[in-house]
C-alpha cells in the first residue's frame, strides 16, 4: 500500500491506511474459507487485485496491475466470478430492458463484494454513468422469485433539505423534532412495519444520493466506522443492525475529509464505462 500510494497518481478517493488493510485481510479470510487449497500468497493477490481494481481509475490500472506482477512475481490466478450471481443480474437486466453490458455486470457484482465487507459504500462517478442502476440492479437480483422483497432502499437527497432536517434538532421550546435521515434509520433497526421495514428483510440500504459536503457528512463518521451508531442531539442512539448498509451516489470528494474517505469503501465508475 505505500508502493501504491508513491506509484499511482493522486486521487482523492484513494485511501491507502489501516481501515483499507482490515478490510481487505477481511476479503482475504473469506476467499481462503472458499478456496482452502489456495496458497496465502495466490489468496492475498487475489484479494489486493479484486479488491482495489474497483476503485482504480482507469489511467491507474496498468500501474496497479504491474505492481502487483512485481510483488507476487510468477503467480498467477483467475478472477473469482461468482456465476449464480451474474446470471441474477443478466436476468434483472432483460427483465427492466437495459443491455447487459458486461462491464455493468461486473461493477454490480463489485458493488456486492463491497457491501459484505464494508457497511458503508460509495458509488463515485460523474452524472449518467449508471450509479443509480448498478444499485437498483442489485436490488433486484435479491428481491428475484421471491414473495416479498427482502431488499428495500430508501433514498434521501442531503443537499435537498437542511442540517436539521435531514438529522432532527431541538426546537427552542426543548421539544424534539425528527429530520428525514433519523427517522428512516430508527425504522430500519426497529423493523417498523408502517414504514415498510420487516424482520425478513436481510439487506435495508439507505441511498444518499446528492453532493458531499463537510456539514452534513461529518456527523456520519459515528455511523461510518466500526462504531456503527448515529448519534442523535436528543441523545437517542440509533445502531446499524447487521442487515444495513449505507450507499453514497456521488459525484467527487473534493470537499471530504481524509477521514471520511477512509471510512468508505468506494467504486469508481470512469465516464466511459458503461
């Protein structure tokens, strides 16, 4: 990771610390209980390849991938493709009349081996370069023949409504008022039935999907790292249930801390790819 951070260009989404190590040696144990008769090196390149290609632009990734060559000299193994999933998503496709683009198919199959090991995920690239399809896509691949969707998504703008708003604030009389975001996760870790949210529900997504800017973004950190707990002004404290996951659609991170973007797993969509 340091060769990396010296070699590759630099990217504002680029996180090359402790959080981006955790989750791969994470990725790494999962591969190895698939495949026991992996040696640790072809397992470990299999992890830093598969795991860090998603969010390499595209310019970067001769680099990457000779990086890796160097550092794992004469090992060589396949991609891991998990088949039954893409064969899901191809029929998802058909099924809401997009072209199974075979790079569409893989940023969605990424985007999934992302959310089992990172709650919180960003999908980054520039306007109508399918972030919100890859999302929806993978949606529908788990509500696929079954008789309830056990997949719900709930999306809020950040940029669309103030601070307060989106997280509640006290009013001057002392009395609580909800925001949007507050009111969408306490749902989704009771299981409100009037909102929609079950206890058969395994996946619970809250998308945000709007500009990241410091104000509202820094009061995520809480839910972003290993303490999983939105804090509340009213001191309420909401925690991630194990079937959440937070999705950020954005554009850039320009305006994110080193913090938050280390906090995050993130795939990067170039312009051209889909």
């Amino acid at each position: 990771y340091g060769l990396s951070s010296d070699l590759l260009s630099k990217q504002p989404h680029y996180d090359w610390g402790l959080r981006s190590v955790k989750s791969v040696l994470r990725q790494a144990g999962t591969l190895k209980r698939q495949n026991p008769h992996f040696s640790e090196a072809q397992v470990l390149m299999l992890a830093l390849r598969d795991f860090n290609l998603p969010k390499i632009p595209n310019h970067d990734v001769p680099v990457y991938k000779r990086l890796i060559g160097d550092i794992f000299m004469g090992t060589h193994v396949d991609p891991f493709v998990d088949d039954a999933l893409k064969q899901r998503i191809i029929r998802v496709c058909e099924g809401n009349g997009l072209q199974h683009d075979e790079l569409f198919v893989l940023k969605t199959c990424n985007f999934q081996e992302l959310l089992d090991v990172r709650h919180s995920v960003m999908l980054l690239g520039p306007a109508g370069c399918a972030k919100t399809e890859i999302w929806k896509t993978l949606q529908g691949t788990w509500n696929l023949d079954k008789p309830k969707p056990v997949c719900v998504a709930e999306t809020v703008n950040p940029k669309s409504v103030t601070g307060d708003e989106l997280y509640g604030y006290m009013t001057m009389s002392k009395e609580w008022k909800d925001g949007c975001l507050s009111i969408i996760m306490r749902g989704m870790c009771k299981c409100f039935p009037a909102q929609g949210f079950h206890e058969y529900q395994s996946y619970k997504w809250a998308v945000l999907d709007g500009d990241i800017d410091a104000v509202w973004i820094e009061s995520m950190n809480t839910v972003m790292d290993d303490n999983k707990v939105l804090t509340l002004v009213s001191n309420e404290r909401i925690p991630l249930t194990p079937s959440m996951r937070l999705i950020f659609e954005i554009s850039h991170l320009r305006n994110a801390s080193p913090a938050t973007v280390s906090r995050a797993g993130v795939i990067f969509l170039n312009e051209y790819d889909v």
